[in-house]
C-alpha cells in the first residue's frame, strides 16, 4: 500500500487515497456490524484541508 509521503506535492492524487482510506473505513465498520459514523468523512476531509495548503509553502 503506498504511503502518504509518496503524495506529496500531488494534491488531487492525496486527495483520492484519502478517499480510498475513507472508503476501506467505511466498508470495515460495516463488516464488523458497526453503525455508520456521520463524522468519518469529516475528519478525513478536514486533515487533507490542512495538509494541502501546506504544499504551495
């Protein structure tokens, strides 16, 4: 599995395997049996909003 290092400087290319790990989350939580959980998306979503700005720096 690739790692978040060999991302960096390709924001559209993070942003997609961060949406495979959310995806992967998703479909673990509903093999265990888990309820789904309304703020996954949004702590994925608000961790590559911090990392992405930090590129152009």
């Amino acid at each position: 599995m690739a790692s978040l290092v060999e991302f960096a400087g390709q924001g559209d290319l993070l942003v997609a395997y961060m949406g495979d790990w959310h995806r992967l989350g998703v479909e673990e939580r509903e093999r265990r049996g888990l309820p789904p959980d309304p703020n996954m998306q949004l702590r994925r979503l608000g961790w590559v909003d911090m990392v992405l700005p930090a590129q152009g720096e």
